[in-house]
C-alpha cells in the first residue's frame, strides 16, 4: 500500500548537478555522481511521495508513458527499499531504463496527478529520477544478466541499424529465441545514442555495457555494413526471414539564406558527431567550437546539445536563436491542458551553463570575408503566422542586427528517412512525413519487412524508439510463428513528440 501523504511531507528533490564551471570542463554527465547508498536513500523518499492515485496517468496513454512503464508499483517497491523486485518490474517494459532515465523529456512527469496543482503539492514524483536510479543500482549489484532464450526457434530476421529502436527490437526477438543479425553502416553501435547524443548527457560505457548484455544473449552485430550497398538487398533476403527497418529519420534540415554555402555554416549534426567522435577517442574534432563565435540557428534539444557541446569545446561566445515566441514559463491550461505535455519554456542543464538566448529572431543573411569564411550574420526581429494552407510565414519586423559569428550551426530538425539504396531495392515509397509508411502490423509494403522507431515516426524520442521496436518485435515473432507472447505497448499511427 502507498503512501497517501507522502507529498505532503517529503519536498520534491531533484538530482544534484555539478557545478558549471566544473562540468563544462569535462565531458562526464553533468549529474553528481552520489554514493549509491546515498542516493538509495533519498531516492526512496522520493518514490513516498507517489500516492498510488488510483488512476495513474503517469503510466499510460498518450500523455503518459508511452512504454506503459509501471510507474506506480515500482515507486512502491522503491520506498520499501525492494531495489531487485524494482527493476524487475522496470524491465518488464522497458529494455533500456538506464538510456530513458538519463534522456527522457518525462511525459510522465507531466501527467502525474501531482502536476495538477504543483503549489500545494509541490510539484510531480521525480520519476524519472527514480527510473534512472532503479537501473543504475541493477548495474552496480549486477543482477541486470544475459536472458538467453531457453528455445531456438531457427528462424532469422535482420535489423537494419543500431539506434535504440533496432536494439529494442533485437533483444525482444533474440528472447523469443530467433537468430538476430543487426546491421549498422556506422564504426560503432547505438545510432543517435552514439552520435547523435553528447557524452556529458549519456556517457557511452552506459550504451557499452548494454550492448554486452545483447551480445551475451546470442544478437550478432554487424558494423560498416551499410545494407542496400555492402550487402544487397538480395543477399539480405535470401539471408533473413524477416526484415526491421529501423534506419532512423537522420536527412537533416537545411536552410538556404543568402551565404549559407560559406565555410563555417555548418548541420548541426556535423558539429556533434566528430565531438561524440573525439570523447571516443579518435581525435580532435574538426569542427572544435574552441575560440570561436558560435551561433545556433534553432531552439530545441538539437541546438541545447550543440550549446553545451561549444561551451565544452571553449567556445568564444555562443548564441541560439529560436524564431518562436518565448513560450510561458508555467502551463498553460487552454493551450495545454493536464494531463497532455506542456507547452512551457524548456531550460536543459546546457542552458544554465552560459550562451545567449533569443527569441522571435530569425538569421537574415550569413556573411563572409575576403578568404569566403563566415564572418558575422544577420539577424532580425521575426513574427511567425500561418498562411491559409496552415504553412508558416516568417516576418522580419523592424531593423536587422550584425552579430559576430564564426560557427553557425543548422539545428532546424529533420525532414525524415535519408533517401537510400535499400528503400529504392525494397521498392518502399516514404509518405508526406518523409517516413515508411506501414500497415497496422507494422510491415511496410513489402511482405516480411517491418519498420519501428524514427524511421516510421520521423524525428521523435528514445522512449518512443523503444516502445516501436518491442511493438514491431510483436509483429515480426506473430508473422514468423503465427503468435507471439511479447508485449506490444503502442500502435502505429500515434503522433510523436517532436526533437528538434
Ligand atoms: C542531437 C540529438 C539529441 C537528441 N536527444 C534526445 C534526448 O535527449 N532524449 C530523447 O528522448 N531523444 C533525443 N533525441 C532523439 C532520439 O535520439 C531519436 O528519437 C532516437 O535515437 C531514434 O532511434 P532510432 O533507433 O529510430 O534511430 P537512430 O538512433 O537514428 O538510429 C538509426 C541507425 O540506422 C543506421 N542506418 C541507417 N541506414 C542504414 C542502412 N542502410 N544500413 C545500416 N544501418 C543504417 C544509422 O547509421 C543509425 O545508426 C535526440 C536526437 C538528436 C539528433
Ligand atoms: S520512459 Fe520516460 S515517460 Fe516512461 S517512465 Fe521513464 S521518464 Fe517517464
């Protein structure tokens, strides 16, 4: 039984970050690190302040949960210090607790019954805090081992790349005892966790010690193997009975203002993934934002990881623009009512770290010196509206401003799937989202080849890759076998949550 009145005498404790000046010195996450019997401890008076409501919009539905995590339960088991019994259930429904609890923007959180009315409750259960510490504390008393599957089943299926869609899916499906091969054209594993996503957010020996686990299980990982080039899609049919797109959604954004062919304006995926690069050791960046005026053209995650990446990097000065107005600082009740996510200024620990940040401002013209390097960049005061066809106008309103800058980097979104040899062989068409489109069993238009995670949603979140390769591991063991006892926590077709 919970703690009714648990809120009402423990205060909301967040974790303790380092300081700035020592964190942006280093690329470790920015989260100190507590003892362990520490943190057990004040975490499980975090989890007394879960009241068990009865109706836990936290856990489900498309405001809460979207693996359905069992939020109210583990919560439980934390405060009666049942740590195992904990992460058993964390497990349940979530292959990845240790990438969702550092990474997840928390819908959950949003939903919870505390969030109704955060003066008098003092705000939701630090539930994802809780997630996180749940897994960390499996890893420390290592009792997260290999699941191998107790049966062979003889049938082979092929995942096609290593983001944490595919790797879901992989491991649902080496569990249901099938013979797993992932194929990923990058060096290492783990798509965006690896590349995408700075170190001082998720340190990769976290991903590492994951992909032993996989590995331990029977799933085979191919690297430098870019499927429809390295190997046909002739040679990946004969080889697999079924086939997981999960090819992520990576065509970046671009953006073509005068002077944007100039040295120095740049994808903001080309800044992160030589510094991801680097904290792996394959040496310096070439695209370090050390002593240089650092402009980011984008307000979402995308940029936050670019600024925290520069600052890093020992950037001069950086600067993120959002064309958007400043959202509110609180919910809004007729925008976004409870239980739904809100629409509310966003702060990530990169933006307490420094940097510059401007709203309704858009870039006008970059500009160059005699050498063709970016120089500066202007910019103006915007206004953003919709045209009749619903598509967005951007105004400049009053005058334009130069501003120093050096670096710009592009962190406007992403359009959907790279075009690709392996689509055009499969001969799959992507829909107006730039996704692979597919049936409500999650295959595409071609018969035994299933699509999960980015590459079906467009740009989205872990939480949801996830959710998507253990559906999309339902569907491939129910085609293969006729049934399948692995759970399926979401449909196609739901509308994601956008990254920028
Ligand atoms: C910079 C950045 C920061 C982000 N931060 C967060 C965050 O903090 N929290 C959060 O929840 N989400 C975040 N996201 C979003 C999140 O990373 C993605 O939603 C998630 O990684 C999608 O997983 P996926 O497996 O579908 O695709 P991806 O992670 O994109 O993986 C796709 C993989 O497929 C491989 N591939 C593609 N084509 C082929 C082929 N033909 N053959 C072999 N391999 C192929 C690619 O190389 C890649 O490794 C962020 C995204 C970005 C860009
Ligand atoms: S995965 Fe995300 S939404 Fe689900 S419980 Fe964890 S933090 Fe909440």
């Amino acid at each position: 039984m919970a703690d009714p009145t648990g809120f009402l005498r423990v205060p909301k404790v967040e974790a303790a970050k380092r300081p700035v000046d020592e964190r942006i010195g280093d690329w470790r996450e920015v989260y100190e690190r507590q003892n362990p019997h520490e943190r057990a401890g004040e975490v499980a008076q975090q989890a007394r302040r879960c009241m068990d409501c009865g109706i836990p919009f936290c856990h489900s539905g498309t405001a809460g949960c979207p693996l359905g995590n069992l939020i109210p339960e583990w919560n439980d088991l934390v405060r009666r210090g049942r740590w195992d019994a904990a992460s058993d259930r964390l497990h349940a429904t979530n292959n990845f607790p240790e990438f969702t609890g550092r990474l997840c923007p928390a819908p959950c959180e949003a939903a919870c019954v505390l969030s109704i009315s955060e003066e008098q409750t003092g705000g939701s259960v630090t539930i994802k805090r809780i997630e996180q510490t749940i897994a960390d504390q499996a890893w420390l008393d290592g009792t997260v081992e290999p699941q191998p599957a107790a049966i062979s089943t003889g049938k082979s299926v092929a995942v096609v790349g290593s983001g944490p869609a595919g790797l879901a899916a992989a491991q649902q499906l080496t569990r249901a005892g099938h013979d797993v091969t992932v194929y990923e054209r990058d060096d290492r594993l783990g798509g965006l966790l690896r590349y995408g996503i700075p170190e001082y957010k998720l340190e990769k020996s976290v991903l590492d010690q994951r992909l032993a686990q996989m590995r331990a299980e029977g799933t085979r990982f191919v690297t430098e193997c870019e499927v429809g080039v390295d190997l046909s899609v002739e040679q990946l049919r004969a080889r697999h009975q079924a086939v997981v797109l999960a090819v992520g959604a990576l065509r970046a954004r671009d953006n073509d203002v005068p002077g944007r062919d100039l040295a120095g304006v740049h994808l903001a995926m080309d800044h992160l993934v030589p510094a991801n690069r680097e904290c792996e050791g394959d040496g310096p960046s070439p695209l370090s934002a050390a002593g240089r005026h650092v402009v980011i053209i984008g307000g979402g995650d995308t940029g936050a990881d670019c600024l925290g990446t520069a600052h890093r990097q020992g950037a001069k000065s950086v600067t993120q623009l959002d064309y958007n107005p400043e959202p509110p600082g609180t919910r809004d009740e007729s925008l976004s009512p409870w239980p739904t996510w809100p629409l509310v200024l966003r702060t990530s620990p990169a933006h307490a770290e420094g940097g510059a940040r401007h709203f309704e401002v858009a870039v006008q013209r970059f500009i160059g010196d005699d050498t063709g390097h970016l120089r500066a960049m202007e910019i103006a005061e915007v206004r953003v509206t919709r045209d009749a066809e619903g598509r967005r106008q951007i105004t400049p309103v009053g005058e334009s401003l130069e501003i120093p800058c050096d670096l710009a980097l592009l962190a406007i979104g992403f359009e959907g799937v790279e075009h690709m040899a392996l689509l055009d062989g499969l001969g799959l068409q992507l829909n107006g989202r730039g996704a692979v489109p597919c049936g409500s069993d999650w295959q595409t238009d071609a018969p035994g080849v299933f699509v999960c995670g980015d590459a079906h949603r467009g740009a989205s979140l872990v939480v949801w890759a996830i959710a998507e390769g253990r559906s999309a591991a339902h569907a491939v063991d129910a085609y293969l076998m006729g049934e399948s006892d692995l759970p399926a926590p979401v449909r196609p077709g739901v509308l994601p949550l956008a990254v920028v």
